[in-house]
C-alpha cells in the first residue's frame, strides 16, 4: 500500500464529521441488505415464490429486479448493501445507474399504458436518483487499486464454468423447458441478471433447476471477490522497503511491544508517519482496518502515525480498530477517538526472577525431573546458527505436526518459520535420547531483551508434559541468551476464561468480547472453529501454570455500531473463523505499493519532538591530530592495507632481539615511539613489553620512496611489525636494519608527550594503559606486583598451605566491624554484601580438617578512597592449625621479606624522602616487638595498662585531638590512641601485640595478661599492613562477642545480623588455630614508595 497518493475528502457524517444527510448510506444498504434477504429467502424456499407472486410481481415490475428465483442477483444485491453500507464510490455509481435504467421503462408503460403504478414508480425511482446526488458527498470511499486482470479471468472462468454446469442440469432435469434454445436462454437469464424473462421462455424449469443454476452463478460471483479481495491484499502488503524500514524501527533504542516483531508478517500492511519514525502494521478483516499492539518506533511520533492510519482508512471506508492494544498505546489511541474495552491479558515471564522453587510450580518442577531422568534434553539455538537442510526438515516436521488435533494455534503468529531473514528468533527443542525432536518452540524477538512465543508443536502421541519441559528449561536458561522476560502471547479474553472456570458464561460487562462469545457461540457447531476456541482455553490454563505477570490488553474502535464487525474481524485475525480470502504469501514479498516515505528516511529518534531529523553539526569537534590519523587510515582501507589484520607473530621479542649476533635477522612487533627523518637515513624507536631497540631505514637499501612510505604510513602510536638484519649505527648505537614491515594496529589518537609523559595524575589513573606505554617506572611497578603476588603463593606453596577460592557475594555483611558493600541479585530477589575478607570460609574449611591453608584475592569495604585505604583491595589471609600469633607473626615477616627480594632483589623497602627521592630500608633480619600499651606509655609519658580509667584516657585523648564518640570503651580510646600516637609514626617493621580484647572479638584472651587479647598489627612506613592473631575457636564466647559487636555504639538493638554459618561450623570444633591477614596494596607501598593508588592497575575512580 502507499501512503504517498493524496487522500480523498474525509467521509462525512463518519468518526464524528457531521453531515446533512449522515443517515442516507445506512438507510439505503438496509433496504438494500432487505431486498437481497428476501430474493435470498425465496430463492432457497421452495414454494415461496409462488406463494409471493403477487406482490413480488408488482415489485418486480414497477421497482425492482425481483426473479422467483435467482442466487446469482441476490449475491448481487448483497454486494450493493455492503458497498453502500461501507459508503464506496463505486457502490453509489451502481445505485445511481439502476435507477436511471428504471426512469425509461416506467415511462414506456405510462405513456402506452397510462398505468397509474408505473408513475408511483417513477416517483420513487426520480427521487431515490434525487437522494444519491444529494447525498453524493457521503460516498466518497474509494476501492483500493489492483490489477483487475486476475478477478476478471475468474469472473470469466467462473461465468463459464457456471454456464457449462447449468446448461448440464438443465439437460438433465428440464421440466417443461422446450430443447434446444430455450434452455439455453433460461440458464442465460438465470446468470445475466435477467436478460432474458421468463416469459419469454417456452416452458418453465423446476425449482431444484433453477435454484441449482443460480447457485453456480452466485459461486462465481463469490469467487470473482475471493480473487478481487485476495489480489488487493497481495498487492499492498509488506514490500521489500517497507519490511526493511520496519527492522530498523525494531532495531532502533526506541522501546518494543511484545508483538511488535509481528509486523514484519509479509500478508500485513504498515503505514508509517510522515517523518518514518513512527508505524503501524493492519490487515483488513470484514471490512474492518484491524490494527495488532501498539504503534512501532519513537513513541513522541506515535499520534502521527495513528492519525495516518486513522487518514488512510477513510479512504476506502473502513473502521478503524485495534486489538492487543498495550498500556503504553492505549492513550494515544483514545486521544485520537477510539474506545478502549479490557479483553485479554497477556502472560509475562520474567526470567530473572523465574525459579521452580516456589510451592506453586511444583506440578513443573516434578515434569521437568521425571523427564530429564527419563532422558530428555532441551536445545536452544538461534534461528540462524541452524543449517539450510536442518532448517528444511524442521519446517516439514512443524506443518505436520500443526495439522494433527495436537494444533496449538497463537493469535497472528509469525507463519514464516524457517526464513533467513528472522535468524535472531529462537529455536527451542525437546530431544530424546536418539536425538529425535518431540517437540519444538520458536520465540520471535521483543527488542534486544525479550522473546514472544510464536509457535509450539509437539509430535503426535507426544506426552503434553514436553511443553512444559519446553518452556520451564527455556526460562530458566534464557539469560543466558540475554533474554530478560518472555511473553507467553495474550489470551484472547482472560476475563471470559476465568468466568466460564467459574459460573459457565461471561456477564454483558465484556463489552465487544460479549458480542465475540456470541458469535462463538452461534458458530461452535463448526469443528476448526470449535477446535480453535478450544486451543485457545487450553493456552490460558498452560500459560497459568507458570504463574506468570499478567499485562491487559485492550480492543479499541471509534463507534459502537461497528463492534458486530469488528468482532468478527477480530475472530478472523485470531484464527478463530477460517480466512475465506486467503492470505498473501509469508515468505515473499507480493506488495507493489511502497508504505516507507519516499523522501525521508529512518532516523534515530530526536533530541527535540519534532519531525524533521536534527542536522548535522557544521563542524568536526574531533581534535585535529585524531582528524589527520583517521584520514590516514582511511587512504590505508583505499590502498587494500588493513589497519587492523590477523596476528603476525614476531620471531623474536625485542630483548631477546638485542641477545642475537649481528647480522641475524629477526622480525620484532612493539609500538612506535620515535621517528625522526635524517635525510639518507630514517630513525625510529619500537618498543615491546621488554625493551626498546633503534630502527634504522636506509634510504640506498630501501630506495627513496619505499622510506617515504614508511613516514607516510605510520604515526607515533601505531603499533608495527618490522624485519630485518641486526647491526649497529655509524655511532654504533644496536639498531634493527629494516627490511620490511606491516601495520599491526592503527593509532587514532596521539601518544602522551615522550618526555614527560602523563602529568595528571587523575589521568594516569583514568587512562593507565597510556602510561604503561610510555613510563618504564608504571611497566616495572606492574612487574613487580605481578613478582609479589607470585612470591607471597609461593612461600605458602612452599610452606604445605593449601590456596582455595571463596565466595565474593556473601549473604551476610561477615565479622568484620568495617561497613560492607551491597549488592542485588534481580532472579532471586536477594540482598548481598561484597566480603570484607575470607576469614568466615577459610574457617569453614578448617573446621573440615584443612590444617594450612590461604586466599590471596579481592575484599572490598564501603569507604572513600585515600592515601591508605582503597574501597576494592587484595588481601592475603591464612590459617595454620595447631598454631598461635607468635608463629603467624614470624609467618608474616617471612612473606613480606619474600616479597622484598621478589619486588628489589634484596630484603629492602623503599621509603620517600622530602625531596620526593627514595632510600632504602633494611628488611631483613628480626624485626622489632612491642607491646602497644609499653609503646603508648612511651608516647604519652603516663603508664597505661588495661586497668586504666575512662576518664583518664578520655582526657589523653582529648590532648591528642581525638574525638571520643558516645559509648566508646576502655579498647577503643586505647586503640585510637595508638593509631593517632604510635602507628603513624612507625617507620620500621614492627609488631605491636596485646591488643584490648574489645577490639579484638576474634581473637582469644591472653593466656598470661588479663584484659588483652593474643593478636598483633604489623606496622611500617606509617601505616598497618597486616594483623595476626591466635583464633577464638570457642563458639559459645565467639558468639557472645559477635552478639556486642553487632549492636550499636549506644547500646541499641543488633544493627547486623551474625554469621550463623560460621557458628555452627565452630560448635562442631575446630583445632587451635594461627591467622594472619596482609594487604597486599600496602605491601607495595612500602616495598615501592609508591601510593597505594599507583600500586592499583585500576584503581576505582569517580565518573566523570
């Protein structure tokens, strides 16, 4: 179809025009619609004609065409109401003509007969003429275009085969028709609409004769309109522009409808809005413009296209209607005067959330395990991952299985399975242990996260349990398609279903579904119709066993008179009538008429609501370094060199380059850093994760344009591969002699400046790959953590511990006193938290009777980032049963000074002066003991013990500018005084021990000093890098004391709940137990003198 052609005069006294003489079209196709009842019921009825042939003489004579009996003119009449009651043109030239054929045949019989009834008759005849110019205006329904060609030949072929047959009955039942001509002329007047009267007919036939004659003709004429409908269909459905048009709109950021995908059905129409931003797909079912869903694409364009739907329709005399219509479209189409009644609901899964755990899909849940045991298995494929042969099969075997009784038939399914153009669909199969496929299911896409089930069979004598099977095992893998939430396809009235289960029959309330169950109700003596509504309650009561979201849908129209059409056109469309015109075909295109506008293409929704596309900006905003290289690399696509190819390995890295003799010849790959052109000679600088190495091009070996195409093709940046011999410069700097090369990568953007590389420091942290290509110092420090991380594991290999992986999403915020991160998982509805550390695992498995054992990995806290804490960090924690702090104190000296020798070579830590230079500092060794309360005491010139007064360490905290906060005990104000006093001021590695026990809720209580705890922190350059201690392994204590620690510090109710798993793994008992725990970030920073942001490949920073 085109919405090109300009449209017709709206039809007055229609979708709310006024108009003088609105009623005049209605009125004529009721009589009309009388007449051609009544020549239908005399026609059928033997006997009635005869007994009304009085009156129908007088009508036949003076006013209308009435023969006794006549199938062929009652279609024909028919056909006159429907036209006029649709207001076409045509239809009112044809009433116009018929009484103007009349006007002379009541003037011959007055004027030789002076027969009074004769000029009654042409009284009504001059004015029902007078009336249709009067009302000329209120037809102006055009009949769509289409080739006549194919109704003509039927009509033709139809005339024949119905003169042929009539002559045939005539011959064998006469009556008293005379041979030869007579008969002959019967079955003429039979099918010319009385070109030949029975009275001039030498006899009569019998009335089975005649019924039978008539009833050919009517058949052709029934067939000529078949054809006539069919060809318009074919010919404005989808054409190839328009279906392309239509996936862009599905493609685009714009959200989709469920059934949106369902447009693209090649027997649909589709009118676009004037700017192609916006569409809706129709077909048209009893004379009815059906729309299916919502409109498609912006939604800010959406009344465009309805009122160009609306438009469209007034041209050829439809009502407009819409069924399926969602809660998004819904109010578009009431602001443009359609009426919405609620008739369906839609059934929605939602896969995130879709688990077979709950008590309700028990029934489910027993299918899906009887079935896999008995060795069923569910495939799930992309359309277009299936082979062509495959794919053949597979459609034969699904048009078999849809025609047994076994049908499950989904309202405007997609009714192509198997097109190439549709390879984003969904396969779903059940196979058995023979790999035959019992049953299969296809789902159309619903924009870039959904799928709509669009067909599902299942073989014949098939368990039905294999749809569930199909749509359970579906749901519950369909994220891993990326497939969020699933339509079911919508119940045609779940209201309807609901109320048959209930009290047997829906109320009036239902509106247009009432006058659509009527209508089934008179037609459920047909056995596919039947069959259908049948299929249809058996989808609502399936789709309930999966308890899914219900979505209403509503059926909108724009007069009430229309709803008997409409629900009709609605039964055709759902599948519940057979279609008496047939469809266009599915897999091809038939339509001649573009729908896509021709001079505005689809665009990506606006930043403003308005038509026309935004333009595009003057200027390029790009910089200008990264305009010139992309330029380049669009001279190397048009010079057939690939910017971006396949790997090419080098021989050598360039380390093991500078090693080879000279005059081997080797191919290295890095990234150019340098080129400077000297004339004769070309240097240039590569660079690989290894080393550096010159490149020297010499313009007498390589010829002159071969070295300018070297400058030419590259920029600092590109990453290249180069060939060529070792040797050495006049200077006799090692150089690569080049040979050959090739492009690895192209560079769009320019390096950092080479000497002084990144200065921001915000922007080493946003773009450290820059850095790493330019700062051996961030390539080193990368190493050396790597070299760390490497020696940490194996000391403890080397030791006998064990390295396990734990969970990093815990149900619970863990032991710790820091806050946690919060996380959600959307299937399971559930709150988590991101782990302080491992230690509740790790105890786990030492309760099993894992005696050595260690996690190295990643911990988070919620906290601001600083110079000494990072909200994501690596953290070390191991367990020695059998041990005690004492023993984990000299663990821990012995990994940090691996881990020294790794990152320096030697036992050494690397401090920062003032001048921003580094010293040494000397790890190895015994490092120093002290108890923190002889530390303390040594700070603050007062002895301090675990026996001293609040108000005493209030006042020492007072003088040390720390904020005691309500609630705080003697371990706190203790424990901030040594942060505050002693461990900022640690320079050398130092363990301080006999932590306060409240501050300590893991560790046991000294064995030899009340009021302190066996647990130490190991403090150097200023800062904590780990602690230790010997574990609280009684659970009744450990319990007492986590029950304190989670209440608030004003005494309050629990603010966390306790790690019950871990208390249970406790009370069956687990060995005396060392432990210690060591950030590796700040391992770095004191073997580096880095901060603990550049020990961080990544490390977390803001959006912008």
């Amino acid at each position: 179809m085109s919405t090109q052609e300009p449209p017709d005069p709206e039809v007055p006294g229609r979708n709310g025009t006024p108009g003088r003489f609105a009623a005049i079209p209605r009125v004529l196709a009721l009589v009309s619609g009388a007449f051609a009842l009544a020549c239908l019921v005399w026609s059928v009825v033997p006997g009635l004609s005869g007994a009304l042939r009085i009156p129908r003489n007088h009508l036949d004579q003076y006013y209308l065409y009435a023969p006794a009996t006549n199938l062929l003119w009652a279609a024909a009449a028919g056909l006159l109401a429907i036209g006029l009651s649709r207001r076409k043109r045509v239809a009112w030239w044809a009433a116009l003509l018929y009484q103007v054929s009349w006007l002379p045949v009541n003037l011959l019989d007055i004027v030789r007969e002076q027969n009074p009834n004769a000029g009654l008759g042409l009284i009504a005849h001059i004015g029902v003429f007078t009336l249709l110019i009067a009302a000329r205006a209120q037809f102006a329904a055009r009949i769509r275009p289409c080739s006549p060609r194919p109704a003509a030949t039927a009509f033709a072929a139809g005339l024949v085969a119905a003169g042929v047959a009539g002559v045939c009955v005539v011959q064998l039942f006469p009556g008293s028709l005379a041979t030869g001509a007579p008969r002959v002329l019967f079955v003429v007047s039979q099918l010319g609409a009385g070109l030949v009267r029975p009275g001039q007919l030498d006899g009569a036939a019998p009335f089975p004769t005649a019924f039978l004659v008539g009833l050919f003709g009517a058949l052709a004429c029934a067939a000529t309109v078949t054809v006539l409908v069919r060809t318009q269909r074919a010919e404005h459905a989808l054409t190839e522009a328009d279906e392309t048009a239509l996936r862009e709109l599905l493609n685009s950021p714009d959200p989709t409808g469920s059934i949106d995908y369902l447009a693209t059905r090649r027997d649909r129409e589709i009118v676009f809005s004037p700017n192609g931003r916006a569409a809706i797909g129709f077909r048209v079912e009893f004379g009815v413009c059906l729309a299916l869903g919502d409109p498609l694409g912006a939604r800010d364009c959406w009344p465009q296209a309805v009122e160009a739907w609306q438009r469209y329709a007034r041209q050829f005399g439809w009502p407009v209607a819409v069924i399926g219509a969602g809660d998004a479209g819904m109010p578009v189409y009431r602001r443009a005067g359609l009426d919405a009644v609620a008739a369906g609901a839609e059934a929605l899964l939602d896969t995130r959330t879709f688990a077979l755990t709950t008590p309700e899909l028990r029934p489910v849940r027993d299918t899906l395990t009887r079935l896999r045991k008995e060795g069923m298995t569910v495939r799930i494929r992309r359309h277009r991952d299936l082979g062509t042969a495959e794919f053949a099969r597979l459609a034969v075997t699904a048009e078999q299985w849809r025609r047994t009784e076994t049908e499950r038939a989904y309202p405007l399914p997609l009714g192509r399975f198997g097109d190439r153009r549709d390879g984003e669909c969904l396969l779903v199969e059940a196979v058995d242990t023979e790999d035959r496929v019992l049953g299969m299911l296809s789902l159309v896409p619903w924009g870039r996260t959904g799928a709509t089930l669009e067909l599902l069979r299942r073989e014949p004598g098939a368990a039905e349990d294999i749809t569930d099977l199909l749509i359970a095992e579906f749901a519950l893998r369909a994220e891993q398609h990326g497939i969020e939430q699933v339509s079911l396809n919508f119940t045609v009235s779940r209201s309807v279903f609901e109320a048959v289960g209930r009290r047997g029959r829906p109320g009036p309330a239902h509106g247009i579904r009432a006058a659509a169950i009527a209508l089934r109700d008179g037609i459920r003596v047909l056995p596919l119709s039947f069959s259908h509504w049948w299929q249809l309650d058996r989808l609502y009561r399936s789709a309930m066993r999966y308890q899914p979201l219900w979505s209403t849908r509503y059926i909108m129209s724009a007069d009430p008179r229309d709803l008997p059409r409409i629900a009709v056109a609605a039964a055709f469309a759902e599948g519940l009538l057979p279609r008496p015109a047939g469809t266009a075909g599915v897999f091809t295109h038939t339509g001649r008429h573009r729908a896509v506008p021709e001079r505005t293409a689809v665009t990506p929704p606006a930043t403003t609501p308005t038509a026309e596309a935004e333009p595009a900006p003057a200027h390029d905003l790009r910089p200008e370094q990264v305009r010139v290289r992309t330029d380049k690399l669009d001279r190397l696509v048009g010079m057939h060199i690939d910017p971006y190819p396949p790997p090419f390995p080098p021989t050598h890295t360039v380390a093991a380059a500078r090693r080879v003799p000279r005059g081997t010849t080797v191919r290295i790959s890095g990234r150019l850093l340098r080129l400077r052109d000297c004339g004769g000679v070309q240097f240039a600088v590569i660079r690989d994760w290894t080393s550096d190495i010159q490149l020297l091009l010499d313009r007498e070996r390589l010829g002159a344009a071969r070295c300018a195409e070297f400058g030419e093709l590259f920029d600092l940046g590109d990453l290249i591969s180069v060939s060529g011999q070792l040797g050495y410069s006049r200077r006799g700097e090692l150089s690569l002699l080049v040979a050959d090369w090739r492009m690895l990568a192209k560079c769009l953007h320019p390096l950092p400046d080479k000497w002084h590389g990144l200065t921001d420091s915000e922007a080493r942290m946003r773009r450290g790959y820059l850095d790493l290509m330019i700062d051996r110092e961030t390539r080193e420090l990368l190493a050396r953590r790597s070299a760390v991380l490497r020696a940490l594991r194996d000391a403890l290999h080397d030791g006998g511990f064990l390295e396990v992986g734990s969970p990093v999403l815990q149900p619970g915020p863990g032991t710790g006193t820091a806050r946690s991160m919060r996380t959600h998982i959307d299937a399971d509805n559930t709150d988590l938290h991101l782990r302080l550390g491992p230690e509740s695992a790790l105890k786990r498995l030492c309760v099993g009777g894992v005696e050595k054992i260690f996690e190295l990995g990643p911990s988070f806290r919620n906290a601001r980032a600083s110079a000494r804490l990072l909200p994501e960090f690596t953290l070390l924690e191991a367990y020695e049963a059998h041990s005690d702090h004492q023993r984990m104190m000299t663990l821990c000296r012995q990994l940090v000074q691996q881990a020294a020798l790794a990152a320096n070579d030697s036992m050494v830590a690397m401090r920062p002066r003032l001048d921003g230079s580094l010293e040494a500092l000397d790890l190895s060794g015994e490092w120093r003991v002290r108890s923190l309360y002889e530390a303390l005491g040594q700070e603050t010139g007062v002895e301090i013990t675990p026996d001293t007064g609040l108000a005493e360490l209030r006042d020492l905290c007072e003088k040390a500018d720390i904020s005691c906060r309500p609630g705080w005990d003697h371990g706190r104000m203790v424990y901030a005084l040594y942060q505050r006093l002693v461990a900022e001021t640690t320079q050398e590695p130092t363990f301080y021990t006999d932590l306060p026990g409240t501050v300590a809720p893991l560790a046991r209580p000294h064995r030899r000093r009340a009021g302190v705890a066996e647990r130490w922190d190991l403090v150097a350059g200023g800062i904590e890098l780990g602690t230790g201690r010997s574990e609280l392994t009684d659970p009744v204590e450990l319990r007492g004391r986590l029950t304190a620690q989670a209440r608030s510090a004003d005494g309050g109710p629990a603010i966390t709940g306790l790690d019950e798993e871990l208390l249970c793994a406790l009370e069956h008992g687990m060995p005396p137990t060392g432990g210690l725990s060591l950030g590796v970030e700040r391992v770095l920073m004191l073997l580096t003198g880095r901060t603990i942001r550049e020990t961080q490949t990544f490390p977390l920073v803001r959006q912008r």
